[in-house]
C-alpha cells in the first residue's frame, strides 16, 4: 500500500518544519544542511510528546506503510 498524496503532503509538511525550527534556533552563522536522519530522530521525538499529551495517533501525526 503506498502513501496517497494528502499523507505525502503531510510528511513533507511535518519535515520541513522541523528543519525550518532548527534553521530558526541556531545561534550561530552555520546553516544545517538537509539530514533525514537527524529530522527523524527529533520527529521521533516530538511525535511520542505529541501523542503523549493529545488524542493524535502516529498515522494521524507522521503517515507510514505497513510492511
């Protein structure tokens, strides 16, 4: 089963937003390159306080496949 366009959309937003946030909090002049693996170590992170605090599921925060 493959990701329909509105969870791809969904992917893309929560990813780039985390880049974006690190882009805005970093003190220094040094601009983070793209690096899926440290986004998705931090995605992971706020994913589990999310779903924690709120009603949200993981679907519902970051869609996957099931393999």
């Amino acid at each position: 089963m493959e990701l329909n366009k509105k969870q791809i959309e969904r992917q893309d937003f929560v990813d780039n937003s985390i880049f974006e946030l690190l882009q805005s909090v970093n003190p220094t002049e040094n601009h983070f390159d793209w690096d899926i693996e440290m986004i998705g170590n931090i995605r992971d992170t706020i994913q589990s306080w999310i779903i924690k605090k709120t009603n949200c599921s993981e679907q519902e925060f970051y869609p996957f496949t099931k393999e």
